[in-house]
C-alpha cells in the first residue's frame, strides 16, 4: 500500500511538472530587436519585416524596448505604422508609462538596463499572406516645444515580439 502511494506521488509530481512548464511558455511568432548605439534618431524610424502565412491565428503584439538609467524621460510616446502586403498602412499612437513618480524605472532588469515589454496590438490578425513591415518612431520631446527630440538618449534596443 505505502509502495502504491508513492507511486501515485512521483506520478502526479512529475505530471504537474511537464504542466507547470508546458503551461508558462509561448511561442514567439516573430521576435527580432535592433540596436540603437548612437540614441534613437526620429529621422530614422526602426523597422521589422516578418511573413505571415497564416490568416486565421490570433497575436498579441509588443514593442519592447530595453533603456539605461540616463533615458531623461517618464513616458514615451511612439508612432507605430503597419504596412499589410496590400492595402492600407495602419497607424498606431501609443503612451506609456516608463517610470514612477520617484524616477525609478519600470521595467525588468537587475542593472541599469531595464527591459520594458509594452503591448502593442492584442488578439491582431494577419489577414493577408505576405511580408508586412512595421515601423516604429518616437515621438517624444520636452514640454512647451513643437519640435520633438531629434535624438532620443537611453534607449539601447528596441524590439517587436509577435506571440
């Protein structure tokens, strides 16, 4: 009897294990970062290029950016344009928040770098097969100026990950 129960223990240990780990991972669908060195210049929009074969699955969408401890600001504003194989490009502005009220930055991360991993588009179809582009831009700059901030500092990499 005490033999019969321990195997029903490591059974159902072992089952909750392969659920445990099976249950925690995605797939990423597309997931590519580009570096910035030199900041993130406006006049050169960061752009991903992925192919969707698939036009009935549900994505969800991220920007994600990693910043170092001189990123000067608490939020950051983006311009995200989604050019389809054919048709119209979508256009997204999106607002989000990088930093507490104190200043201390959101976001993963152990050091001074800090990874943020922002929603873009949740349960997105690609409803056309095809390479579709996507760019990303700042659109940040200092409060009472019309013209945004020609290079944006602290940004180190930014990224589009596609689950």
């Amino acid at each position: 009897m005490i033999t019969n129960n321990k195997r029903n223990l490591f059974k159902f240990v072992a089952l909750s294990t392969v659920m445990a780990f099976t249950a925690c991972t995605t797939t990423d669908f597309f997931n590519e970062y580009k570096s910035l060195p030199d900041g993130w210049k406006k006049s050169e929009p960061t752009v991903f290029d992925f192919e969707s074969l698939d036009t009935i699955t549900k994505h969800d969408a991220y920007i994600n950016i990693r910043t170092k401890s001189d990123y000067p600001y608490s939020n950051l504003f983006l311009i995200v344009k989604m050019f389809p194989p054919e048709g119209n490009a979508t256009v997204d502005t999106l607002q989000y928040q990088m930093a507490n009220a104190d200043g201390t930055m959101l976001g993963t991360g152990f050091t001074d770098v800090k990874e943020h991993k922002l929603i873009w588009r949740k349960k997105v179809v690609f409803k056309k097969q095809g390479v579709y582009k996507i760019e990303v831009e700042h659109a940040m700059r200092k409060v009472n100026e019309v013209k945004g901030d020609a290079v944006l500092n602290g940004i180190t990499e930014i990224g589009l990950q596609v689950q």
